[in-house]
C-alpha cells in the first residue's frame, strides 16, 4: 500500500482525496498497488472538508512521518513551498506539485536535490492537459521548434467576451471575478505571470532552457479595447493571450503578451476557460492538447496521474526530460530587443493636417515598414490611427512608441499588440 500526504488541503487538495477514494478500484488495477491519502495540511483546522483522512496544520505531521511514501503539495507560493519540497526530498519522500510559480523559479534546484527519487509537476501546466507527459516522453524523439499556447483560462474567458459579446475590458474583468475566475487583484492572470511560468516549464523541458520570469518578455491584455478587437476583426485576427517560444539555430525566444493571431488557427478557435497548446517538432510537425486549464477535478486528475506513475516506476524519469546536456549544442535565450516579430499599434493624434506625414516618416526612420492603416474619429478633435507593420525587430518598435510619444500631436501613449 502507498500512502500520501497532502500539505494544502483546499479544493484541488480535495479533489484529489476524493478521486483516490472514488476511483479506487481502476486507480489500484492501474498502479499495481493501493494507495490511499492518510493525512492532509490544512490552515483551519474547523472547517468540515467532508474527508476521512487525519488533518493536521503542522506539515512536520506529513514531513516526519516514516509511512508517507509521497507529498503532494498544494500550498501556491514559491519560498515556503520551496522549503516544504526540499525537506520532503531530502527525507526520502517522492512529491508531486501542482506549484508552476515553485517551478519558474526553483524547478533545477529541486532536480538537483530530487536526484533519483520521483518529482512529478504534471498539474503545474495547463490544468487536466498531459502537455508535460507529452513534452517530455511522447515527444522525446524530436527537436522542437515552436510552441504557442493559451494557458490562462481567465483571460481567455474575457477575451471571449470580449470578441463574442462587445463588452469593454473593465467590465469582463468584473464579472469574471464575480464567477471566481480573477481573484480580487487579477494581476497575475491579466499581466501575464501565471501563464510565464507555465512557458518556462515547458521550456526547460523542450529546450533545457533555465530562465526566470524576469529574463523574458511578459505582457497582459489590460490595453485591449473594442477598437482593438474590431480591428482584428476586420484583417481576419483574433486576439489571445499567448505564450511562445520558438527556436532559431541556437536562440530561443520566450513571450507572453497578447498577439493577433489569424482567426483560422484552432488556437485561435479555443475559447472560454479552456486551455490549448500547440507544439511543432522537427520529425512530428504540428500536435495540439485541448483541455480545462484549471478546476479542482481537472488539475486533481493530472495530479493523481503523477501519483500512479511514481506507484508503477518507484522513480523518476528526467525530471525536466534531460538526462544530458546536448554537447556542444546548447541553446541560448534570445535577447528580448532581438525578438521579431509584425506589430499592431493604435495611435491618439491631433485630427489636424500634416499628421501622416510627420508620422509616415517617423516610421521611416525607426526603420518600420506599414503594411495597413485605418482611421477612426475619437473624442476632441482627435482621431485613433490603427496600424499594422510588416516583420519588424522589438526594439525598433520600442524606439518608435518612444519618438511617438515626445510628439505633441500624438496624445497618449501609443498601443501595441504584437502579431503571429
């Protein structure tokens, strides 16, 4: 029998006990053992969870005890947890988190101190999605070269009504808190840091790439407005979240930001909560995973899931899916200025002559070419330039909202949203 150990017993913590226990009997045929959940971690200790499991709020209770074979943990956060996993490891415990901010920060010192013992993180990415199964074994045999997906379920949602339902951004943002979708500061989700941590794991795991948060480019949809999504429309894009990584020879480039993506990919079509990611390897080509990104069953099953590979194997594979550096063929994180990429800009000027062509030549000059423009009327004599350029480097177009906003006709800080 295997038993395990629960530190953050909230509702995926749940969800987890009460699969192990529904399940029981495929879940024991499949890992060829029984398992069973003997105590959890919770912070109230009165608060009736509906669980016939001991609960303590002291993780020494989990941590010291000789019959817990594995930790689950669930705490969120990243130092605390941190420490909880180490102590974990180094007792000779196998883990399994649901953790992706852990991870963004501290997934190859934990691969270290896990050596041969099981550290599985399937649930850290996309929720019920197998993406890191898939990644790391399935497609194992190929050079990856690109990955694109959404992997925030919250800001899909807005997005979606957004674009479906013409709803301003303030007021998505309200509702989707209001369903419990957004927490109260919704920042994580919007500005993009949950779905950057979820691209640096899957990252490590394609291209051995050991970056943080602050090394790449990360971006949220707080900007987008009905101007922006009505210009999409009309050039045959949506607008998503996105988190990319693409390789070119030996650099590969790591984004998060809102992208007009071309109405026809099926990544564009996912809408909702529901989270998609699609992979491009060298041998394979294009594979894409659909499924719920969040939810307590969903993220409960991935866990679970982990649970029964450690109960079959008895140790870990790879655990971020090298055993080896590549020798003499290592890849590097492209410089944020370097990424390429077109670009979409909207533009509050002075409705007044002679604008177009001041502006024309300041794209001239920052070495911009415009593919479209459109022109909408806006409030006191102004009016919103909406543009799209042709393939242009990062930081040319930073260079160029910058001389856009020392101009006294231009009257607010220019837009932009990156293509793909």
């Amino acid at each position: 029998m295997i038993k395990v150990g629960i530190i953050g017993v909230g509702t995926v913590g749940t969800s987890v006990a009460n699969i192990l226990k529904d399940n029981a009997d495929v879940i024991s045929a499949r890992a060829g053992h029984d398992i069973i959940v003997k105590s959890g971690v919770v912070k109230n200790l009165n608060k009736d969870r509906g669980l016939d499991i001991i609960l303590t709020n002291n993780v020494d209770d989990i941590l010291n005890d000789d019959e817990i074979d594995i930790v689950v943990e669930l705490m969120g956060g990243v130092e605390e947890p941190f420490e909880v996993v180490k102590r974990a490891l180094k007792s000779g415990k196998a883990v399994v988190t649901a953790n992706k901010a852990l991870l963004a920060y501290h997934r190859y010192e934990l691969q270290e101190i896990a050596g041969e013992l099981a550290f599985e993180y399937e649930a850290s990415v996309a929720g019920g999605i197998p993406i890191i199964n898939a990644l790391r074994d399935g497609l194992s045999a190929n050079h990856i070269e690109s990955m694109m997906g959404i992997m925030n379920g919250t800001c899909n949602y807005m997005m979606t009504k957004m674009t479906n339902e013409g709803v301003d951004y303030d007021v998505i943002l309200k509702e989707a808190q209001d369903l419990g979708y957004a927490e109260a500061d919704p920042t994580f989700d919007v500005g993009g840091y949950d779905a950057a941590h979820k691209l640096l794991i899957l990252a490590s795991i394609a291209y051995g790439i050991d970056a943080k948060p602050e090394d790449i480019l990360i971006e949220g949809i707080e900007n987008v407005t009905q101007e922006d999504i009505s210009f999409a429309k009309e050039f045959g894009y949506a607008i998503k979240l996105l988190g990319i990584a693409k390789k070119t020879d030996s650099q590969v480039e790591l984004r998060v930001h809102a992208c007009l993506i071309n109405k026809d990919e099926m990544i564009a079509k996912i809408d909702g909560v529901m989270n998609g990611i699609s992979v491009v390897g060298d041998k394979v080509g294009e594979t894409l995973y659909y499924g719920p990104g969040a939810g307590g069953d969903a993220t409960a099953s991935a866990v679970v899931a982990n649970i029964i590979d450690i109960a079959r194997s008895g140790k870990s594979r790879p655990m971020l899916g090298f055993d080896r550096p590549m020798e003499g063929k290592a890849l590097t994180l492209k410089a944020i200025d370097e990424i390429t990429s077109k670009y979409y800009l909207r533009i509050n000027v002075s409705d007044k002559a002679g604008v177009l062509a001041k502006l024309t030549k300041l794209f001239e000059d920052n070495n911009i070419s415009i593919e479209t423009m459109l022109q909408r009327p806006a409030d006191n004599n102004s009016a919103n330039l909406l543009i799209s350029t042709h393939t242009a480097v990062e930081k040319d177009i930073q260079a160029m909202i910058d001389a856009l906003e020392a101009q006294e006709f231009v009257n607010a800080k220019p837009v932009m949203i990156r293509i793909v």
